[in-house]
C-alpha cells in the first residue's frame, strides 16, 4: 500500500485504485470531483481536469487563468493538457505528510468551486 492510498483512507475521502500507483477520487460530498492522483516516483501528480479550452475567447481564458494563478492559488496552477484546461499540482512523494496531501487537496477542492463562475463564462 502506497501512502496514498492510506492518506486518502485516514482522510475518509471515496476513491477509486485505478492502478497500483493511480487513484481517482469523486467525492462530492468533500468537494473533490474527478480527481486523479498519479505515482510517478519520486513525484505525486494531483490532477483535475477543469473544462475544455474553448475555441472563442481563448487568450482572455488564458489571461485568466494567469491572473488566478498568480493572486489565488495556494497550492498547484491551471495548465493546459492538449484542449483541455487542467488544475494540477505536485508533491515530493518521499518527504510527503498527510498534512500536505490534504492541503493539496484542499486547496485544487476550493479553487473548483471558488473559481467555477469566473471560469463559467467561457464555458461553451
């Protein structure tokens, strides 16, 4: 057992093992929708697929998400993956506490839902 997995288990946080080292986590009711957490040593990816990049709008989109990155993220940045905008962020697997894990967490959970109606206009 990863210690992933037994920090989304202390965390009672529902999940999905998509592999030994690939976890997806849905749990609405901790504000944690479509999640993915990746074990590619020495790095934990946490992931989240945001939305689709729309085909209007884009460099305001992109500005955006640049402004919010540099004024209201604690933990990780929005990227891009191909067409997709993601949320993603990175932890040290070896010096990696429960403590960060979850703030990491917290902190792609909250920027969901804070920036969802900022985010929302470019919605297609």
């Amino acid at each position: 057992m990863t210690k992933i997995e037994s920090y989304l288990m202390d965390l009672d946080i529902s999940y999905e093992e998509v592999s030994p080292t690939a976890f997806f986590i849905d749990d609405q009711a901790k504000g944690l929708p479509g999640i993915t957490i990746t074990l590619d040593d020495p790095i934990v990816v946490v992931r989240a697929r945001v939305m689709p990049a729309p085909r209007d709008k884009r460099e305001e989109l992109f500005a955006t998400l640049l402004r919010l990155n540099g004024t209201d993220m604690v933990h990780g940045a929005y990227g891009l993956d191909a067409d997709d905008v993601v949320l993603i962020d990175t932890l040290e697997y070896e010096t990696m506490d429960k403590q960060e894990f979850e703030a990491a967490l917290d902190s792609i959970g909250l920027a969901l839902s804070r920036h969802y109606g900022v985010l929302g206009s470019f919605r297609g």
